[in-house]
C-alpha cells in the first residue's frame, strides 16, 4: 500500500460531502497532490516522507472544515486494514485511530 492510495480514498469521501471542485483545491492546496486528468482519483503525491503526505492532506481538510474533515479522512484510513496503513501515518494520526480488527 502506498500513501496515495489512501490520500485517493480520503479525497473522493471529502469529494462526497464537500463537493468535487472543492475536495480537488483543498488537496491541490496540501501541497503534496497533484491532478493528472480530470478525475478525481487520477492523483500524483509528491514524495515527501512517509506519512507526511497524509497528514499534510488531512490537515488542510481540517483547516477549512475542522474535527468533522478530520473525522471523515480518519474513517477512510480506518476502512484500511492495520497492518498495511501502520507504516504510513505519522504517530499523530496513529493516536487519533482506533483500528478495526
């Protein structure tokens, strides 16, 4: 798994609730996405660090919209199983994240 493809599923649900154009500028502002095409889910991450990219995603979510942004990309990353996201989030998220088993 790579950080992308959380930061995918984190923008399409954003894209749910907040509407495509701004769940696109919101990720485009984080700094560490890019959009290849016109779909919302044809993203580069820049390479910034391993779980740096996330955070930097979720919190600029947070910044507009605040704990419920949050909220949304925390049960996105949630849905994903422990053991393949773990690596990836930094231990400020980790701390937020209450994993299924």
């Amino acid at each position: 798994m790579l950080p992308a493809d959380i930061i995918r599923e984190i923008i399409k649900e954003q894209s749910n609730i907040i509407g495509e154009k701004l769940a696109r500028d919101m990720a485009f502002q984080s700094g560490v996405v890019k959009f290849k095409s016109q779909k919302i889910d044809d993203i580069i991450v820049e390479d910034v660090g391993t779980g740096v990219a996330i955070e930097k995603i979720v919190n600029t979510y947070g910044f507009l919209f605040g704990k419920a942004s949050i909220d949304v990309c925390i049960s996105v990353i949630r849905k994903f199983p422990k053991d393949s996201t773990s690596d990836l989030l930094p231990e400020s998220l980790k701390s937020k994240i209450n994993f299924k088993s």
